[in-house]
C-alpha cells in the first residue's frame, strides 16, 4: 500500500492495480482543438466595434471642425462688419460738415462747387453732393452726367417720399437705398435734414444735405474683395423700406450657400445685414468622404489582423494538444498525466475527499502485434481506449501511458 498523500506508477506490465489519494480534483483534460464558437466571429465584432469607435470619433471631429470654422467665420465676419460700419460712418459724416456750413451761411454756401471737388476725394464712395431746400435739389457737385437730378422735388417722388417724410419728421440722418438713381447707376442717399433758427428763435425746416454713394465703391478700403478669395462668399443686403423685400447692396461673385452666419450692421435709418458662408463646402464633403474610406480600411485592416490572432492561437492550441494527447487514442498521453496528477498531489493535501487512480494494460497484446501486425495492434489500442471512456462517468479521468498502459482516475 503507497504511503497516503504520495502517486505511485506500477511497473512496467503489471496487470492492473489501485491506488487510492486523499483529496478530490478534475484531472480531465479539456480539448481545445478549435477556437470557442464565439471567437469564430471576432472577426466581424472587431469590424463593427471599431467602425463604432471610428464613426463616433469622426461625428466629434467633424463637429469640432465645423465650430473651429464657425468660429473662425464669426470672427471674420465681425472684422468685416465694423470695416463696413466705419467706412460708412466716415463717408456719411460729409453731410454733418455741409449741415454746419449750410447753418453758417443761412441757408446758402458760398463757392459750393470748388468747396465739395475738395471734399468728396476725402470720402471714399462719396460720387457727388447735393443741396435741397424744402426737398427740391437746386445744386449738385458734379452737374455732369447728374443733369437730370436738378429740380427734382423728393416729396413728389413715389419711390422716395416716404422716406424723406420720415427723415424730416425724425430730423436724423437717414441712409436710403439701395435703388436705381435717376442719374443712373445702383447706390444709396444719405440725406440728413437741415433746420435753421428763425427770428423768433423757432427751428425752421430748411431741407436736405444729400450725399451719393456708388456701391460697392465706398467699401473699396476695407478689404471686401479679400474674402472671396479666403474662401467665403458673402452679402451685404438690407429690407426694402416700402416693400420689405430683401435687396443686395453688394455681393461676392460666388453665392451663398447652406445656413449663413448673419451680422447686423447698424446704419443711419434701418440696418444692413452682412451674411458670409465658405465657399468650400464641397471640398469639405470631399475630404469626409475620403476620412470615411480611410477609416473603413483601417477596420477591416483590423478584422484582418482579428483573423490572423485566431488563426495563430488555433495553431498554437493544437501544437499543445500535439504535446498533451496521444495520437492514436485522442487520450491525454503521459506528459499531461504526469502534469496533472503532479497538481492532484497538491490538491489532495488541502482536500479531505478521495481520489481512485487505477491502472491497467491489455494482456498479451504482443501475441496481436505479432501474429496480426501493428495496423491490428493499433486498431485493438483505439478500441479499448473507446471502450473505456464511454464506460467511464464524463466526470473521470482516462489517459494513455504509453505502448498498451493506461491510467484513469474515479473522483
């Protein structure tokens, strides 16, 4: 009898034997030719993860991209609409100096001529000048090729009249346009009204200081053409006092496209609008396009990689079971028996059950090599390697020694 707590093989062509171990432990080896049927498809879970991951970090991306830029254009578009704002200001700040000289003089302005020809170089877009007492223009610097605006009455104009109703009542400033000019071209008047102190010291309306603005000629210093060619399009428009509807005071060749971002441009009368958007809207889509195909061959370069993990780790799989299973019986041969009753040895120290390992080999088994050859031999070894298995519970333990020896064990 061994001593307890200690694994003793049989010698070599003994006919059978027990030999009983304290403790209790799973000595059946797990077969692991093939990959679990899961892995099967990491494959295409590695595909889909990482075209998930991929598709959330291009949507974040993408969106802060497109604040990068909107912000970018917010910028710009303030830049531009405080350049359009000063250049207005500045070149309709005329009519307060004419305002003054028309009160200086009562009414009149000596050498009027010679006086604006100095002065309108000095206001970019200024095109001419133009006095109207009680709404009736009696002088205009240049007369050449404005011929037809002398004697024209505002308040009988049916295009014009409301606007110069609402300029005298106000007594401000009013910027009017844009519209065709009788003296033609597109522009705008400033018209500013002028009032003068009676004898009675009464404010007396006199009439208007006009000034003529050619678009987009008056914008000529602040830079407006550089935004086209930075890659945005924009309109500078306003509503028709009369009707409402949108008219366009100066635009880029290229026209707006998508949501535009609007600034409000605070001008004499009622506000102008500056909207911009980028012209490479196009490009943009084009270059998404190409991260989307980037990405969906980095996943499938990832499914790939997956695939090829698999293939190595079955082939390391079976290279384990080459060196742990007997070829012959598909047993655990004496290399994985060894391991694992090694391990048993431990565990029945700490364990208070028993363990049944026996032993047994097939008696005159040389008789059948001999006299029906190995094929025969090898046939009667698989088949009392089934035999024993399927007679054994799943729950124990059957391996091959070697030649025509076996080991099982019975928890």
């Amino acid at each position: 009898m061994p001593e307890q707590g200690k694994i003793q093989l049989p010698p070599h062509d003994i006919g059978g034997g027990w030999t009983y171990i304290e403790g209790d432990m799973d000595m059946r080896v797990r077969s692991d030719d093939h990959p679990r049927c899961w892995l099967a498809g990491l494959p295409i879970l590695v595909f889909v993860v990482s075209f998930a991951a991929i598709s959330v970090i291009f949507h974040y991306s993408e969106n802060a991209s497109q604040e990068v830029e909107q912000k970018r254009t917010l910028a710009i578009v303030a830049e531009c609409a405080s350049g359009v704002k000063s250049a207005m200001d500045h070149t309709l700040s005329m009519t307060y100096a004419m305002s003054a000289l028309v009160q200086q003089g009562n009414g009149r302005i000596e050498n009027f001529d010679g006086l604006v020809a100095k002065m309108l170089p000095m206001y970019p877009g200024a095109a001419a000048f133009q006095l109207a007492p009680n709404g009736i223009v009696s002088q205009c610097y240049p007369l050449e090729g404005n011929e037809k605006i002398i004697g024209h009455d505002l308040f009988l104009d049916p295009h014009q009249a409301a606007e110069a109703r609402l300029t005298r009542d106000s007594g401000n400033l009013f910027l009017a346009g844009p519209y065709s000019l009788i003296q033609g071209g597109q522009g705008g008047l400033g018209r500013l009204p002028v009032f003068l102190v009676d004898e009675a010291g009464n404010s007396v309306f006199w009439g208007f200081v006009t000034i003529l603005l050619h678009y987009p000629d008056v914008f000529a210093n602040i830079g407006l053409e550089r935004l086209e060619q930075n890659g945005y399009a924009y309109e500078i428009w306003c509503d028709d006092f009369e009707t409402g509807e949108r008219e366009t005071i100066v635009a880029s060749q290229t026209p707006l496209r998508g949501k535009p971002i609007d600034w409000e441009i605070a001008v004499p009368g009622h506000p102008w609008m500056l909207s911009v958007t980028p012209i490479s809207t196009q490009a943009a889509g084009s270059h998404a396009w190409l991260r989307w195909v980037m990405g969906l061959l980095v996943c499938s370069l990832l499914s790939w990689v997956a695939h090829l993990i698999l293939q190595l780790q079955e082939r390391a799989s079976r290279l384990r079971n080459m060196a742990l299973v007997d070829d012959l019986t598909q047993l655990p041969n004496r290399h994985a028996i060894m391991s694992s009753l090694a391990k048993a040895q431990k565990e029945v120290r700490k364990s208070g059950k028993m363990l049944a390992v026996g032993y047994f080999d097939i008696d005159n088994f040389k008789a059948v090599n001999d006299n029906f050859g190995h094929d025969a031999g090898d046939e009667v070894l698989r088949c009392v390697a089934q035999r024993v298995r399927l007679a054994l519970p799943e729950q124990h333990f059957l391996g091959r020694l070697g030649g025509d020896e076996f080991l099982f064990v019975l928890n």
